[in-house]
C-alpha cells in the first residue's frame, strides 16, 4: 500500500497552518509556513483567528500548473548544458587556436551568468542588462564582443531545436569609439629606423609589404617562396594567397624578393623572421615569439617618441597598424588592397583603408 500523503499543515488545520505546545505552560500556539519561501509566521494562540488567517494567505497564493499544464510543458533546458554543446561546435570550426582559447573563456563566462537559466527564460532584457553593465563598466568592446558570442550561440540553439528565437537579435551593440592612432609611412619610418634588431626591420619591411597579420608575419617559411611567388595560407581566416615576388612598394624602395633576400642571414632558420642569435631559451635560427614582435616593435617605437622623432596624442599604433598602412600605400600605387589582405568584402578593406584623420589630404 503506498505511503499515506504528507500533510501541509497540522492533521484538523487548513494547509500550511501548525500548531505546536508549550512544554512550559501547555498552551497551544499557531503558526503559519510560507509554501513560498518556507518562512513560519506566528499567529499566537487564538485557533479561530488562526484558522481564518490561515484560510485567507492561501487564497492569496499562485494557482500551480494543472495536469494538462504540467503534460504540456516542456522539459527543462538548462542553458549550461546548450553551452558545453555549443563549445563541442566551436571546436570543429576551422578557426584559429588563439580565437578558440578565448571563445572557451567567453563562454564560461555566460555559464556563470546565465548558465543556471533554461534557454527558452533568458530574454532580451536580461541581455541588454548583462551587455550593458559592460558598457557602463568602460568596457564596450567586450560588450560587443559578447553580444557576437551570444548572438551566435543562440543561432546554433535555434538550428539544433533548443529554442524557437534568438533574444540577442534586436539587441543593439555598444558603440566603440576608436582610439588607437594610425600609422602614417613617416612613423612607419622613424620606428623602422628605431628598430634594434634587424629581425624587427624585416618583420616590418614583410608586413608593410605583404600586409599580412602579425601570426602571419612570423609562421612564413623559406620553403614558402616557390616560383616567384610567397604562399601564404592566413591562420586567422585560412585564406590562402599566393603573393608574387615582384610585389613592392616605390615609397620605400623594397620589393617582396629583395626582402626575403635580407632575411638570410649567417644563420640556418626554416623562417624568414628569426633569432640571429641564441637569446637565454631562444635559440638562434628559431622564430620570434608574438608578444617578443609587439614589445620590440612597441620599444621602437617609443624610442622615437622620447627622441622626438614622432608625435603620438592618443593610444599609439600597434604592429597590426601596419596593415592598414599597407592598404593605403598599396591602393596609392594602383594595386588591389583588398586581394592583398585577404579580405572577402571590400567593406572591410575599406575599414582598414580608413586613416582616421591621420594623413594629409592633397587640394590642387
């Protein structure tokens, strides 16, 4: 026989209502349990004030589901399990080992915020909110960044059956104000002239020449250069470029060729940018670490800012400026910026053909 049902209250009581003796003095007390929060209230020792008190607060309580309801609804779907299966999809895209590190940090992130949620009880409000103490935090990058991730995360929800709609779609993303400078080809010069090892000036002269990513810059081979022509396959995008090496630049007086020529050295390397010499754990003929290119790269060009040499008001220019240096002097001299960078759109070409203000512009 299955086990009688356990009362809400005491056995003659209306639901939820409890008595309890005073071991002391034998009198009766009463009290009220909140279903809700599961608080007791106490209620003293008159039965009939008891009972009717009792009687109205459950009036007052939310009807539960009925039985069709509770058939109906839907199972549970707790936002951090669509997460770890979203992860399993972000691993088998063909994208960078770098960008996917930082995706699985971003998505722990949300699985801290949200993860506790059922996906089909995240709304657009509690988006806006989270995006938006990025925002007032001073962070409006990571907020766009993040609206990115979670606009793509219920994307792949939608696709898969967890959700019928995508709560970040008629979000706005945070407006970013550009602050990083430009790189004009007379900072370009006077950082070139700054550079203390000769692997920095052949990092630059490749960069502003091929206008290829900082990754991109320092993973080019020897063996990459066949039939006169520079294989590139970029790790950020997995575009593959074949650059010829008669490509050049007039403004600098250096083509592709005589650049690669300059990379060798006395030193046997696989790369094109490398140690010339053994450097503590870095051995000669190795390649130069990412953060080794944009510290030097960095020195140099503070170097020529504490010499006077150059101006910098706002955030300095960074390595990747090169790239958009290389846009503009490319499509000065006639050449298609856009295949040159890899891009698909000319939109974004366009981005990085963009100076900010930060060149003259000619009236005859």
């Amino acid at each position: 026989m299955a086990p009688r049902p356990r009362n809400h209250g005491s056995k003659d009581l209306p639901p939820n209502l409890y008595r309890k003796k005073d071991s002391r003095n034998g009198v009766i007390y009463y009290s009220y349990k909140d279903p809700v929060t599961g608080k007791f209230f106490g209620l003293g020792k008159d039965k009939a004030l008891a009972v009717a008190t009792a009687h109205a607060e459950n009036q007052l309580l939310p009807a539960g589901p009925t039985l069709r309801e509770r058939m109906e609804r839907p199972a549970a779907r707790p936002f951090s399990k669509w997460l770890a299966e979203y992860g399993r999809i972000i691993e088998e895209r063909e994208i960078e080992d770098n960008t996917k590190r930082n995706l699985r940090m971003r998505i722990k992130r949300l699985d801290a915020e949200f993860g506790k949620h059922d996906i089909n009880a995240i709304t657009t409000i509690m988006i806006a909110d989270y995006l938006g103490g990025m925002v007032k935090a001073g962070k409006s990058h990571m907020s766009r960044a993040m609206r990115s991730l979670l606009r793509d995360v219920f994307m792949e929800a939608m696709a898969a059956g967890w959700t019928a709609g995508n709560p970040v779609e008629v979000t706005k993303a945070a407006k970013v104000k550009v602050k990083r400078e430009r790189l004009t080809l007379e900072v370009w010069r006077a950082i070139h002239a700054r550079a203390g090892t000769d692997w920095l000036k052949r990092a630059m002269e490749l960069a502003l020449i091929t206008g290829q990513r900082r990754d991109d810059i320092a993973s080019m081979l020897f063996k990459d250069e066949q039939d006169g022509y520079l294989h590139v396959v970029q790790r950020k995008t997995k575009q593959r470029l074949r650059l010829s090496t008669s490509i050049g630049l007039q403004c600098i007086g250096l083509d592709l060729a005589s650049v690669i020529k300059l990379c060798r050295d006395n030193v046997v390397s696989k790369h094109l940018v490398h140690h010339a010499r053994t450097i503590s754990k870095a051995k000669a003929g190795s390649p130069i670490m990412l953060d080794t290119i944009s510290k030097k790269f960095a020195e140099a060009r503070d170097a020529a800012v504490s010499a006077g040499e150059i101006v910098v008001s706002g955030s300095p220019p960074t390595f990747h400026e090169m790239r958009s240096l290389a846009a503009r002097l490319h499509a000065a001299e006639g050449r298609n910026a856009q295949a040159l960078l890899g891009h698909k759109s000319a939109k974004m070409t366009d981005l990085y053909k963009d100076s900010r203000g930060a060149e003259w512009i000619d009236v005859a």
